[in-house]
C-alpha cells in the first residue's frame, strides 16, 4: 500500500510540473522519455544474451553421457497383499476336461474383431488429438486379446498398445521448444531421452485434451511407456480401457507379425500363445517392472517350444522393411498331435524339467537347443537367460530378469507342472487362478526361501 501512494503521490507532482510547461517543452520532455525506454531494454536484452551464452559455454564443457548404459535392474523388494475391496475371482468354465476348457478360455480371450475394432479407433483418436503437435505422425493400435473381456491384472498389463510412428528428425524439430525449456543441450540428446520426451509431451496432451487417464509410466525399462486408460465414453463398461502407449517402440509389431506368421502355419501356435500370456499375466510373472520377462518373451518361449520340442514350427527370422515387420520362414515344420490343451502341459514340462534357460539360448533364428558358449553373445553384464529377438538377433528379452523374477519362474513352473500331472482331470480354473502376493508379515520367510532356491 505504502508503494501504491509513493506512486500515485509521483504521478501527481509530475502532472503539477509539466501544466507549467509550453508545448515545444512538453515535446523534448516525451522524446526524452522514449530515448531511455529504448535503451533501457537493448541494455536489458544484452544483458540476458550474454547470460545465456554464459549457461550455453558451461553446458558444453558438460562431458557427454556415455551411450551404452547399463541393463535395467528392477527393485528387489518384494510385493505384499493389500486389501482390495473388489477382489479377483478365477475363472469358471462350463467344459468338463482340461482341453475342453482351454478351447472354452480361447474362444473368450481370442481379439475378436470388435477387440480389433475398438484398437484401430483408439489409434485413430489418438492420432487426431497428438497431430496438432507432431504433424506427420502416425499411430496404430494393436489388440492382443479380447480387450471387451475383463481379466486379472488388466491394468498391470494392457491387452491394448498404442504406438506412436514419427521420423525421429521431425520428433527433435516439433519438440525443440519443450526440449529447451528443459535445458537439454542437442548436443546430449541421443534417440532414447528424444523418445522419453515425446511421450511425456503426448501424454499430458492426451490427458489434458483426449479424456485420458494417466496411471503409471516405465522409463527405466528398455522399452519407455505409460500406461493410461481411454476415454471411458469408448468403451462399452463405461469405465475405460487400460493402454499401453509408446513412441517408435518395435515389440508390438514385431509381436502382432509373429503371431499371425505361427497361426498361418498352425493355428494351435496362436493358442498356445494365447494360453501362456494369459498364464503369465494370471500368476503375476510377467510384469517387468517386478524382474519378470516381458509379455514378448512368452511370447518367444512359447514358439521356441514348438521348433525345439515339438518340431512344429521351422526355424524363424524378421525384419523390418519401411513402416511393416516382415517374417522370413526358414524350412517346413513337421505335424504334431495334441490339442492346445496338451501342447500347453509339454510347454510347462519343457521349461520346467529339460531345459536349462541359464545355460541355453533361446532363439527362434535357430530353432533348435544351443548351448551359450563363452563369446557367443556380446554381453557386457552376464544375463541370466538369454532370449534374442529375431528381428534384431543382439536385442535379448531376457535381459530384464533379475534372480528374484527367475525364483518366481521357476515357483510358477512347478506349481503349473504339479497340476497338470492330473492330466484331463487338471483343472484350467485352478491354473490360471490369480497370484496374490504374500501377506506383509510372511514376507521375511518368503525372502529366506529365495535366498535358499528351489
């Protein structure tokens, strides 16, 4: 208030002095005025420019990042129950038999075309709201389930990827601006940290202009994502679709184009992958964030089964040509008998009792068991599996799995293969009832039986 009447006593006496001033006198008084405006804010504009290139002279003698980083290492703390106040139930089947009920789960959780529907209008909504940032950009949708169908942990991992198509030089020009404000020198911006920004800036888009609701993201991982959940007015509960949303991320069109590639040449392998991601997901040891191999890698275990074991499927190659992944089939395959149902108990009894994942390679370029010999792979930290992509044959998916997620495996490996020596008598609910962890008091004695194995 005080600085408010100093002003207004000013302006007073200012307009008392120049009612005595003539007009010649009253002009040289405002000329001087605008002469020391001007120079006032060229002195100030100097001052901030030399300032600027002050902080740009210390950035640069920042010393670069190194660009090869070390491997994502989840925390080893082990998750405890929490009361929920709408639990998840187990599945319940009508079929009598185990194979009759795994062709029952199929025939729900195959992406019906409603499910195939309902991603391509999420992509294309998506794209609608980020083009008016990133012009040129593209995005697709890709269902792997039957995302009108609720299942356990549908959250933790969505059946739905968004992923966002964008030359990575229109990504630094259309992001320069928020990438400054952040004091990013670009000199220091790899692909990665431009990857990372482009999808903070579609997602507080997204959420601030498309209806999205932000839950969770995963920047540590190899893959950077968030998840989110749509607009709850496109979808028919009404309370939204759990998404995985990326940028120029390669594992859903590399996974969609395996998939497809197995189905033409036996349906049952699209099953079987169906039955082990679901399996994965139900009994919680498929969240990468916890150690676990990502859904992909099941992915890969499960075609690597049908090559090895069962001679099923040849020996698999991809690559990627323009914006299409393109698999290469390297042979023929050999019938099998068996429903998904039995295929799917061999698949446990495989990674359970014959092969060693520590001391094998699983690659579907190969097709065949391998034994990782010294220098096979160019490893700087040694993984504890080792489960190479093939469309990118140094990228290994097992990278992620800490010795805790490996312990979880191996857990959910017996526990699945005491089931199924039932045989037809197995029960599918009991399979894929859902994991829950430890109470908070047991967790002591559950991180001592880690440190013992199994």
């Amino acid at each position: 208030l005080e600085s408010l009447e100093g002003r207004g006593v000013l302006l007073l006496a200012s307009l008392a002095v120049t009612c005595f001033l003539e007009l010649p006198q009253l002009l040289l008084l405002g000329l001087c005025c605008i002469l020391y405006i001007l120079c006032r804010n060229g002195w100030m504009r100097l001052q901030l420019s030399r300032s600027a290139e002050d902080s740009g002279s210390l950035l640069s003698k920042i010393p670069p990042r190194p660009s090869s980083r070390p491997p994502f290492r989840p925390s080893s703390q082990l998750p405890f129950r929490q009361e929920s106040k709408v639990p998840v139930q187990p599945p319940t089947f009508q079929s009598t038999g185990f194979s009759a009920q795994v062709s029952e789960l199929l025939e729900l959780i195959t992406p019906s075309e409603a499910s195939e529907r309902v991603a391509k209008e999420l992509a294309a909504y998506t794209q609608s709201i980020i083009q008016e940032m990133l012009s040129g950009a593209s995005v697709e949708g890709f269902a792997n389930a039957d995302v009108l169908r609720g299942t356990a942990f549908g959250v933790a991992v969505p059946e739905i990827d968004l992923v966002v198509s964008a030359d990575p030089d229109c990504l630094e020009q259309q992001l320069q601006g928020r990438l400054s404000k952040g004091g990013i020198p670009k000199a220091r911006m790899d692909a990665r940290k431009m990857q990372k920004s482009a999808i903070r800036a579609c997602t507080d888009l997204l959420v601030a202009a498309g209806g999205f609701k932000f839950r969770r993201s995963a920047f540590r991982c190899e893959e950077p994502k968030v998840t989110l959940m749509g607009p709850s007015t496109m979808s028919v509960s009404g309370q939204g679709i759990p998404v995985d949303f990326s940028v120029n991320c390669a594992t859903p069109g590399c996974h969609a184009a395996l998939v497809t590639a197995c189905g033409e040449i036996d349906p049952r392998s699209r099953g079987l992958i169906l039955l082990v991601r679901r399996w994965s997901k139900d009994r919680g040891v498929c969240h990468v964030a916890r150690g676990h191999l990502p859904p992909y890698g099941w992915t890969l275990l499960a075609i690597f089964f049908l090559q090895a074991k069962e001679k099923l499927l040849p020996p698999i190659s991809g690559s990627k040509i323009g914006n299409d992944y393109v698999v290469q089939i390297h042979g023929t395959g050999h019938s099998a008998e068996g429903t998904v149902g039995s295929l799917f108990s061999r698949f446990i009894g495989f990674y359970r009792n014959e092969i060693d994942l520590q001391k094998e390679v699983v690659s579907l370029r190969l097709g065949t068991r391998e034994t990782i010999s010294l220098g096979t792979f160019d490893d700087e930290v040694r993984q504890l599996v080792h489960i190479e992509d093939p469309f990118d044959a140094e990228r290994n998916f097992g990278a992620g799995l800490s010795s805790e997620g490996l312990q979880r495996l191996r857990e959910e490996l017996l526990r699945a293969d005491n089931m199924l020596l039932a045989g037809e008598e197995a029960l599918l609910s009991e399979v894929l009832e859902p994991w829950a962890p430890p109470d908070k008091h047991l967790i002591p004695e559950a991180e001592a039986i880690n440190q013992q194995g199994i």
